[in-house]
C-alpha cells in the first residue's frame, strides 16, 4: 500500500462513519415521524367510542309545582311554569326572574311546551286554551350578557270538555295544539285570532300524543293501539281517519318525536322505549307503521325529551335517568341518584346540559358533554337502519340539507369503492406491465430496449390530475358510445395475436427468418390494430346481435344493471394507466436480474425463448414480480385525484364495473377541509386515513413475508 493510500485511509473510515450514521440517523427520523404519525390518528379517532359525561351544576327551588320547565341556549336560567301562570327563571339570572302569563284563570289546570321550547300551550281552571310565544332576547349592557324573557299571546279558545294537551307545534306567528279528547283527537290551529280545528277519529280514547313542526302530521297513543295521521289536506272541522295503525306492546306512559319528526320514541311501563316508523305498506299507495328499534331499561318511562339538535334523547325513570342515540342504538350516558319524584326531564337547545325538575319544585341540572354519540362500530361498519329505510343498510352520506339531518357514516362502502378501484385497476395494469417487461427484457433488441424503458417510466411523471382529467372529459363518453366494441375487444384482440403467434410458429424457416429484429412489435401491432377496429365497425352488429340494440337498456331490464357513466371500468382504465410505470420498472428488474447463464443453459438443451422464459425468468424472477404486483396494488389504493374524477366520487355500496364509487383517500380529500375540526365526521374521517394507512402497511407486510418465501424457494435457480 502507497504512503498516499495509507494516509487517506483513516479519513475514509471517518466519512463511512459520518455517512452511515446520517442514514441510520435519517432512517431511525423516518421510523419515529410515522409512528408518531400513527399515534397522532390514533388519539383523534380514541374519542369516537368514548361514553359521555355529566357533571352536576347550580340547581335551585320553585315555589310552585312545575308544570313546563325550559331552559335557555346559554344555559344561564331555566324558566319553570307554575300553576299561578308564572313563568319563574330559577339559576344565573342577568334580568327579570318572572314573566306573568295574563290573562288566564289561575290556577293552571294544565300545559306544556313544544320540543325547541318556544310555545307554551296551557288549559286554566276555566277550561280555556292559551298558547303564548314565549321568547329570550339577547341583550348587551357593556360586557355583560342580558336575557330578556318575554310571552306573547298567540290565539286563545275555549277548550273542550275533558281535553288533555298532548303536544303542540309551530313558531311564533302560528301554532298546531293536539288535544286528547274523550271521543279521540283534535288538532287546534291558530294565529292572528283565527282558530281551525281537525277531528282525529280514534277507536279508543288517546293517552299520549305527538305532532309534527309544522302541524301536519299528528301520533295518538291509546291504552293497546298506536296510530298515525296525516294532516296536510284535512280542512277545517272536517274528520281525519288514522292512515296507519300498530298495536302497542303494553301501556304507553311517554311519548315525543325525534327532531325531524320521522321517529316516534314511545316509552311504556316495562321499561321500554320502542321507536316507530311509518313506511310504505305491501300495497301500493298503503302505510304502515313499524318498530325499527327498541330501548330496554329497569323501571317504568316517566318522561322523554328529545334533544334539538341530533338524534339523541333523554329517558327519565325512577331514581336514574339515561341519554341514549337513535342511529347508534347505544346509550351514552347514564346518571344514577336522580330524585325518586323527579317529573320533568329535558336537554338544553344545544345538547350540552340536563335538567330535572321534581314534583315539589325541586331544580336540578349537568353538564352534558356527548360529542360523538352517533359513532359506534356498529354504525361504522355494520348495516344500520336509518329513519326512512325499510331494511338496515350501509351508506356513506355525511352531511344533509337540515340540521334534522341523520348522518349516515358506514365505512363499508369506502372500503369496498377502495379495492374496486385498485382491483380494475391490476386486471389491466398487471397484465400489461409484467408481459411488456418480460417481453423488453428477454426478447426485444437492445435498441428498441434503450428507447421503451425510459418511454415508459416517463408515463409515471404525467400528474395523476391530468389523467383524471383525461378520463372524466374525453375517455368517459367514448367508453360510454363504444362499450360493446371496446368489450369486444377485450377478448378478440389477445385471441387475434394468440393465433398470430400459433400460425406463425406453424410458419416456414423461411418465412421466419425474413422478419427483422423488433419486426415483431409492427406486426402484433398491425394485427391488434386490425382487430380492434374490425370490432369496433362491427360495434353496432353485435350490440343489435347480443343487446337488442341498446346494452345500457339490456342491463337494466335482464341484470337490474345501471350504466353510470363514471364508472369502475373508466377507473381501471385510468388508473391502471398511472399503475403501469411502477410495475413495468420493478418487473424488468426482476427479470433482468435473473442470470444470463440459467437462460443460456436453457437455451443450450434446446429450449425456446419462450420456454426458456416461462420455466426459468419467470420462476426466477417470481419473488420480484410479486412485489411489483403488490407496491402497484398500494399505489392503486392510495391513490386521490383519479378516482376523484374519474369514478363521479359517488359513495355506491356496488359490485358492478358500471357503477361509480366513492375511495377512501378521495373521501378524505374532498370531506376533511370541510368537516369541522374535533366533530364526529372530522374523526371519522382521521380514522378513515388511519385505517387506509394500516391497510396499506399489512399490503406492504405481506409482500414482504410472501417475497422472501418466494426467494427461498427459487434462490437456488440464481445459486
């Protein structure tokens, strides 16, 4: 060794030191930033499945017996309604603690208050029918927030003999009261002095009742018998008939309507608390009226209050109460230790607190935190059933056009949209990438080899836009007006170059020996060529042949078929076309690693090249095929902007090539910049992105665990 060489050597040593350990460094930063990448996506979905909490507040004391109590959207007062028709703020009061209800005969024999508490309905010791508008203005003196309680009077009217207030509905300017009557029912409208009333006939006389916002729709409960009617084109003083009946499983003893007034939540003395449904009938035009779910719990029902914004109600039975989720079917929170002679039970306007007021005035309230009472793993990756739907089912659809919204948030239908993509996607992507490279690898000229390679791994720089793009705009509508041809296709074109091949193997020496090195590319080209188009001329032919005519038509009528134009054919085509590169360039390394001197021996006992490629290369090379098969599958998966574009991103729980479907990355890229941060929808959706990251990494596993069998099996091929 030179003095020179000896010099430098202790340097060298010194920067292969310095480098390895920046890339171990660099390696072990990598290894840290995803697995606190893991753990950030795990402690934002944690929350989802959390039970909620109550945490006890300020209560108070009313010196009469509550007959109404309502409490305001700040939750700073609640106001109790007495038997002397006044309405008392009992709590942190910045304003007038008392708003007298004038104009009746006190005492107050009875009343009630609609579901978002801003009408009050009230029969007097007189037998008369109040309904006030009672209001909460928001006021500023300085810093200081003012609540000011006001009651208008809406429309008064004598009562009938023996009535009951069931329910009442409206707004401030009109109001719907639902009377429980001897003979039956009567609905009561009124505004502006103008009262009109609708007589529900019933078979026995009501218990219970319920009505719909907007005074159109109207539950009366008997003892054994629960029926439904519909309102919207009953006259004044005419008669409605009940449009759908059900028998009652025992007694009712609490009865109110879920927001968006589809579901009835009936409680009854077992326990129970039954929620109904009224959906189409066996006979056209007909309705019935169905369980669609059921609440089991110890001791009788006292009392429900459905919660204003979302699906959620409170239970109040003897000495506990319970928070419970229509769409999930779970409860949420339980409280323990409620007063024996609790009577009132109610949620705050924002669903973030709790009252219960006793028989003897006794005010008590919490602080109520739920926020994700619809998630569950039921409701994400069960079939769930839905108010409006007949069977459970799984849907994706996050968000609706009114705050009675029921968010449908099934994974289900994400997951199979994912794979749907990526499994279209390798039945074109595989097959070409891998005989493209073994053909560019084994059998092309070396000159046509320099040029198709660097062609090829060029297509991975297209952006992934710009091939949704293509595919949405231009590739959409002619897959759509040549379908048949291009199916057609599909089949006669390999058929055509498979005979090719067998009648030119059947050829002449001669005749072989004319055809020049990459001569062959130009004639399977030709032939494909020919065939494709001699398919598509004859598109029309066999579409009238196979189809009628008409192969949209054909599906719907004989498959039950719906032809999307944005479909999972659209998608394999498009993102096998962003798929190809990746597994073209990693399966000619796979076959261009695979020795010379074992497809040489091949050739030397007198195997073909193709036989030479089919029992050695392809062995050989099997472990890296694979791979390239799975890192392609992963890039399909992960995969945004095409399946964004080209699939209509419609969430479709569907089998069908021609349906659209929604992915799970393109789920996140649309929805998560609009879901707001810490809400239900933004943590599923931080679950959807770590369970898109896990399977993504079991893809990963397996290629390995599988590729390094594969290894050891043919290893000694390349030994």
């Amino acid at each position: 060794m030179s003095p020179l060489s000896a010099a430098r050597l202790p340097r060298a040593r010194l920067v292969d030191r310095l480098v390895a350990g920046v890339i171990t460094t660099g390696g072990a930063l990598i290894l840290v930033a995803v697995g606190f990448l893991m753990l950030f996506l795990a402690l934002e979905c944690v929350p989802l499945l959390r039970s909620g909490a109550l945490t006890a507040g300020p209560g108070g004391t009313s010196p009469q017996a509550a007959l109404v109590a309502v409490e305001d959207e700040y939750r700073e007062a609640l106001a109790v309604l007495g038997r002397d028709a006044l309405v008392r703020r009992i709590g942190r009061v910045a304003g007038g603690s008392e708003v007298a209800l004038e104009g009746t005969a006190v005492p107050l024999r009875e009343a009630r208050a609609s579901a978002d508490g801003r009408l009050l309905a009230a029969i007097d010791a007189g037998g008369t029918l109040h309904v006030w508008a009672y209001r909460v203005r928001t006021t500023w003196r300085g810093n200081d927030r003012v609540l000011e309680p006001s009651a208008r009077i809406v429309f008064r009217t004598p009562g009938p003999t023996g009535a009951t207030i069931a329910a009442i509905a409206g707004d401030s300017g009109a109001a719907a009261v639902l009377l429980g009557t001897p003979e039956g029912g009567l609905v009561l409208r009124g505004g502006d002095d103008e009262v009109t009333g609708v007589v529900l006939g019933a078979s026995a006389p009501p218990r219970l009742g319920a009505l719909a916002a907007d005074g159109n729709q109207a539950w009366l409960a008997s003892a054994r018998e629960l029926s439904f009617y519909d309102l919207g084109e009953v006259g004044d003083g005419e008669s409605a008939a009940p449009v759908a009946t059900a028998l009652l499983a025992d007694e009712p003893s609490a009865a109110a309507l879920v927001l968006g007034d589809v579901t009835l939540l009936v409680g009854d003395a077992t326990g129970a608390v039954s929620a109904f449904q009224v959906v189409s009938g066996e006979l056209p035009g007909t309705r019935r009226i169905e369980r669609a779910a059921q609440f089991a719990g110890r001791g009788p029902v006292l009392g429900l209050a459905p919660s204003q914004r979302d699906k959620t109600f409170a239970i109040l039975r003897p000495g506990s109460a319970e928070l419970a989720h229509l769409t999930s079917r779970r409860v949420v929170a339980e409280l323990a230790g409620v007063p024996a002679d609790a009577a009132l039970i109610g949620l705050a306007p924002r669903r973030d607190g709790l009252f219960i007021v006793t028989a003897a005035g006794g005010v008590e309230r919490w602080r109520l935190e739920a926020p994700h009472p619809e998630a569950s793993l039921a409701t994400l990756f069960l079939p769930v059933r839905y108010e409006g739907f007949s069977e459970p089912e799984l849907v994706w659809q996050s968000t609706g056009g009114t705050s009675a919204f029921e968010p449908k948030l099934s994974l289900v239908p994400l997951f199979v949209g994912t794979f749907k993509g990526a499994l279209y996607a390798l039945l074109f992507s595989a097959p070409v990438a891998v005989l493209a490279a073994l053909y560019v690898s084994q059998f092309a000229p070396l000159r046509l080899r320099a040029v198709a390679k660097p062609v090829v791994e060029l297509m991975a720089a297209l952006p992934s836009v710009v091939v949704g793009f293509i595919a949405a705009l231009f590739l959409a509508p002619i897959l759509q007006r040549y379908l048949v041809g291009i199916l057609a296709a599909l089949v006669v074109v390999p058929a055509a170059i498979a005979a090719l091949g067998l009648a030119w193997s059947a050829a002449p020496v001669t005749w072989r020996r004319r055809l020049t090195a990459g001569g062959e590319v130009v004639l399977v080209a030709a032939i494909a060529g020919f065939a494709g188009a001699l398919v598509l001329a004859g598109q029309s032919a066999i579409e009238r042949a196979l189809f009628g005519g008409d192969l949209a038509t054909w599906l719907a009528t004989y498959a039950g078929v719906t032809y999307d134009q944005r479909n999972a054919v659209v998608v394999g085509f498009a993102l096998g076309f962003a798929v190809i590169p990746i597994v073209f360039t990693l399966a000619e390394d796979a076959f261009s690693n695979v020795p010379p001197s074992l497809v040489s021996a091949s050739l030397a006992l007198g195997a073909t090249p193709w036989q030479a490629a089919r029992t050695v290369v392809l062995p050989a090379s099997s472990p890296g095929l694979f791979a390239a098969v799975m890192i392609g599958l992963g890039r399909a998966v992960g995969e945004t902007m095409i399946v964004l574009m080209a699939t209509g991103n419609t969430p479709i729980l569907s089998l069908s090539p021609f349906d659209g479907m929604r992915t799970m990355s393109a789920c996140i890229a649309v929805e998560l910049p609009e879901a707001p941060y810490g809400g239900t929808l933004y943590r599923v959706l931080i679950l959807t992105a770590l369970l898109l990251f896990a399977m993504t990494f079991v893809i990963n596993t397996v290629a390995v665990i599988v590729a390094a069998r594969l290894r050891k099996r043919f290893g000694r091929l390349a030994a």
